[in-house]
C-alpha cells in the first residue's frame, strides 16, 4: 500500500503554473512614477511626424496642387481616426462611470471590487486614447499650417482653386516630374532609363531633347560648384520651372489629340449637397 495522496487535476498542474508570490501592486505603483516623471519628454513626440518631416519628407510632389491634395488625403485620415478614438474614447469613460455605478449599489464586497477593476481599466483605455487624440490634433494643426501657406500660393498664381486649377498645374507637374526623375537617372548612369524614356514619351515628350537640356543643366552646375558656389534647391526647382514653361504646350497638344476635355468637372456640383 503507498502513503501517496491523490492529487486532483487542478493541484498537479499548480508546478508547471506557479503563482508568483511578490506583491506587484508596489511594482506598478514605482512604474507609474517612473512613467509619469518623462511624461513632459513623451508630449514632445507625441504625433506620427514633426513639421520639418511634414514639410520636407511627406509634401514632396512638384506642384503645389499635388502638395494640397497630399494634405487633404493625410488630413482625412487623420480626421477619420480622430473620430473613430473620440468615440471610442467616450464608450471608455461612460463604460467607467457605469461600473463605478455598479460597484456602489453592489452589496458582494468581491463583485463591487470587480466592478471596480473594470472601472479603472475603462478609465485607463481612455487615458490611452486621450493621449492619441492630443498626437492627431497636433499633426492636423501642422498640416492645416502648411495647407494655408501652399492654399496662399495657389491663389496668388490663379486667383482661385478648383478642379480645372488642378488639371492646369498636372500637365506642370508631370513635366517636373518626367525631368527630376530623368536627372537622377543622367545624374546615376549618364543616360535616361528607359522607364523614364516611357514617361516622357507618354506625356508627349521626346527623351532625347529632353536628355539635352539635362545635360547642359548639370555641366551649369558642375562648373558653378568648381567655381566655389554652393548650390541650394532653388536652382533645381528654377530648372524645372523652365522646363515646363519650355514644354508644357507639348504636353497639352498630346492632349488635344487623346480628345481631352474638362466639361465634366463641375457636373453635378450644384446640387451635391452633402448627407
């Protein structure tokens, strides 16, 4: 006979599970101080991008209606996830104020605690979305800025801005682009890639001409440099200028043989009241 006593399912498994002993209640009270003492540095990059990545890295296109349209897109999805947190954010404190309701009318000391627990937990989801809110609010605040100023130069250059506005300034854009990207490619291997001959052939461009005006371009900048100058952005934004001013009117006569027309823009419009 063995003195072994039998053991039920819940108490073998108690070894390969143990419960930890130590009090974590004091652990997470230091962790919180801890946190909260770097809070002021956590507010500093409290937000997806700062404003020179913003401005520098993220409005990059070469036109300003291509920059205008990039910061409406970015400000529609912030406004979308703004929205979807904030009432999230409310569900989380109105969720609180329930189970805190709760916890007072409970008469079981074990339930009202529970009640309790889920009350914090509710209050604390919604501290993490409070922090979210505030992060979106400052990336919306710098892309209304930036939106104002690029907005400011449209209508300085077209006295408004609407669809056709924006149809002018593509066939601009296309131009600066076909030749910035064909310029990194002389710049790389001294010759235009062939996806890169495509482009400007789509637009209505000829490669080899516009190979020509990129090469007399750099050997400018080239000399200047030798000569101890520094070249800043201006330069090459002052080249691509010109080079849609020079080509812009190919780009439209391709146009007027694909049968382009811009009557459709406004169809619609009057009556297109919202919800």
């Amino acid at each position: 006979m063995t003195n072994e006593i039998a053991l039920t399912t819940e108490e073998k498994l108690l070894p390969l599970y143990p419960v930890g002993k130590t009090e974590v209640a004091p652990l997470i009270d230091k962790a919180i101080v801890s946190i909260s003492e770097m809070n002021e540095t956590f507010k500093v990059w409290n937000r997806s991008h700062s404003d020179m990545t913003w401005n520098i890295m993220v409005l990059d296109e070469e036109s300003e209606t291509r920059n205008l349209r990039q910061i409406a897109a970015e400000i529609k999805r912030k406004r979308d996830a703004l929205t979807e947190v904030h009432f999230a954010y409310k569900k989380n404190i109105q969720q609180a104020k329930i189970n805190e309701a709760k916890a007072l009318k409970e008469t079981d000391d074990l339930q009202s605690e529970m009640y309790m627990i889920e009350a914090h937990e509710q209050r604390a989801y919604a501290q993490m979305k409070h922090e979210a809110i505030l992060g979106a609010t400052k990336d919306i605040q710098a892309l209304k800025s930036s939106y104002d100023k690029v907005m400011e130069r449209i209508i300085e250059k077209h006295g408004k801005m609407d669809e056709q506005v924006f149809e002018d300034e593509e066939k601009r854009y296309w131009v600066k682009r076909g030749f910035k990207q064909s310029t990194q490619d002389v710049r790389e291997r001294g010759n235009i890639s062939k996806g890169e001959q495509i482009l400007l052939e789509q637009i209505g461009l000829e490669p080899m001409e516009v190979l020509n005006d990129i090469r007399k371009y750099l050997s400018f900048l080239e000399k200047s440099i030798n000569n101890g100058l520094t070249i800043d952005q201006s330069a090459r934004q002052d080249f691509f200028e010109q080079m849609a001013d020079k080509y812009v009117g190919k780009v439209e006569k391709k146009l007027e043989r694909m049968g382009q027309t811009t009557e459709h823009l406004y169809l619609g419009e009057q009556n297109d009241s919202g919800i």
